[in-house]
C-alpha cells in the first residue's frame, strides 16, 4: 500500500513526530514515532521532529528533553532543527489575524457549562451547536471560533478508507483561539506543518477528528493538504487507551532494542520480531526496508 501519491502530488516526502511534552514518551506513543518514522525512511524522505509545547501548565521543557532523548537511545534520529511550538506565536497569531479580518470566525462566549449543556456528543467529541455564531459579541476576551459553511469534509486514509463528516452536524465551529489569547491546536498545527512542508501526516485514531479540522482549515488558507495514516491507539488489558493520564509506564532507554521489537510486533511489521534480537539500528534497517503499513492491525491490544 503507498500513500505516497495521495494529494501530496510531487513534493518530496517530509513527515513528522510532534508529541507533546507534558510527560515522557511510553509504548503507545513510541509505536505512533515509529510508524511515522518508519513510513518517512522506507519513502526516502526527512522526518522532523516538532514539540507542541502551547498546551499551557502540562507541557514541561524537562518532559521535552526527556523526550528528545528517549528518541534518541530508540534510533529514532531526527533530521533539521527540532521544531517548539512555543517559538513560533507570532505566526499562529498572524494567521488568526487574517482568518478574524476576513470574517471567517467569531467571538463565542459560551461557559464550560453553557457549551457542556449544549454541545451533542459526536463521533469526534462535542459538536458546537452555533451558539454565537450570529450574536455580534464584542468581548475582548472571548474565545474564537471558525464560521464553517453548511457541507461535508472528507480524507482517505489507507487503514480506515474514507471518513467523512458534515461540517455543521457532526464536527461543528471550533476554537481557533483561546479566551486566554492562545492560539488553538488546530491553526498552531496547520500553520506548523505548512512551514515545514509536511507532506505526509503519521499519527494516532484518536486525532482522527483533528485531521479533519485541520483539513478544512488547510484548505481554507489555500494550503496543501498532507496525505493521512491514523495508527490504531494502543489499548491496555482493560481496553483504555494507554496515556500519560492512565499513567502507561515510561519507555526505558536501557531496553530500547526490545521496545523496538515489541511495538513492531504491535504494528504487525515483523515476523522476525518475537525470535530476533539485534542492535537498535540493525532493528530499524531492516524494519524501514520491510515497513507495510497494509500489515497493521485495525486495533492495538497490549497482550494479557
Ligand atoms: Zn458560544
């Protein structure tokens, strides 16, 4: 399967590993860097490496290092400067400056509990009803949302196919910037990949939602779309997802050959994995040339 092709038309395959510092990497976000990783080498392309350090008091510059290092002792090299969103405010800012001047989004003043009350669960999260949409508020400090039209959304993506949604009903405007000023993920996002010329975007299920998001604002903003491959998230033996907020244990550097070894095995990529054992690099080189991302499962079990 090659995802190469997929509107990324002829520019040079560029990937990227953006994780954000606010604990240090375990198993599960080791198989999502390795996949892109992986997905990056066996193209011949670049693999950046960017920090998402804007989401406030969570993120730490020690969870950053820490980070930078597990990749490191994990042979996962990353190629040009490593990338802090927390350096590059004024261009999240210029773009949110253009989206508000040219009308596209809105001041929504909606409590926590206004939008809790209010929101329909969807398949991605909260759908925003359209409140403020047309309300005129004027509050300086009020968030602001995207103004979507009415009509659908769409990517392909090799492991899942076609995913789909209508703008309106089931994703809904969303934050572009906080109430508190910041910028939100999903412009900071669209802003970074475009400057760093992401072709191909490698990352969890969970985010499934934000690619969409991103998409449209990607095209909004007159960007070129990345191709998408979501990795399925890695579930623990309860069947809940294994993050930093269930506590999944931190990778160890000691053991980052049989890490390797292990989420290969995960992400359905090494017949040879449970047998062999190797040097960390040796590990790669033969996954990179072997890397198939048909071989993925559709869910990530950590074995009982
Ligand atoms: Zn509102």
């Amino acid at each position: 399967m090659d995802t190469a092709a997929d509107h990324s038309g002829q520019r040079p395959y560029r990937g990227r590993f953006a994780p954000t510092p606010s604990g240090p990497l375990h198993l599960g976000s080791l198989i999502t860097a390795l996949a892109s990783f992986l997905a990056a080498r066996h193209a011949g392309g670049r693999w950046l490496l960017r920090i998402d350090d804007i989401d406030g008091p969570r993120c730490r510059p020690e969870h950053a290092d820490t980070i930078l290092h597990q990749l490191d002792c994990h042979g996962l090299h990353w190629d040009e400067a490593v990338r802090y969103q927390s350096g590059h405010e004024a261009a999240y800012q210029a773009a949110f400056e253009q989206l508000r001047q040219s009308g596209a989004c809105y001041r929504c003043t909606c409590t926590r509990a206004r939008l809790a009350a209010s929101s329909p669960a969807g398949i991605d999260g909260p759908i925003y009803p359209g409140t403020c949409r047309d309300a005129g508020h004027q509050q300086p400090d009020a968030a602001w949302r995207l103004r979507l039209p009415a009509g659908r959304i769409w990517l392909d993506d090799p492991l899942h196919g076609r995913i789909e949604r209508d703008l309106r009903h089931e994703m809904g405007d969303f934050v572009i910037r906080r109430a508190d000023g910041r910028i939100g993920y999903q412009l900071a996002s669209v802003i970074d990949e475009q400057q760093q010329g992401i072709t191909h975007l490698v990352r969890g299920a969970d985010l499934i939602g934000s690619s969409l998001r991103q998409k449209y604002l990607m095209q909004h903003l007159g960007h070129a779309v990345p191709a998408f491959l979501h990795i399925p998230v890695l579930l623990d033996h309860n069947g809940n997802k294994l993050s930093k907020q269930n506590h999944a244990a931190p990778l160890q550097t000691e053991t980052a050959a049989q890490n390797l070894i292990r989420g290969l095995h995960l992400l359905g990529q090494a017949p040879f994995a449970a047998a062999w054992h190797g040097r960390v690099d040796e590990i790669l080189a033969r996954a990179i040339r072997d890397w198939d991302p048909a071989r993925i499962p559709k869910q990530l079990h950590l074995p009982a």
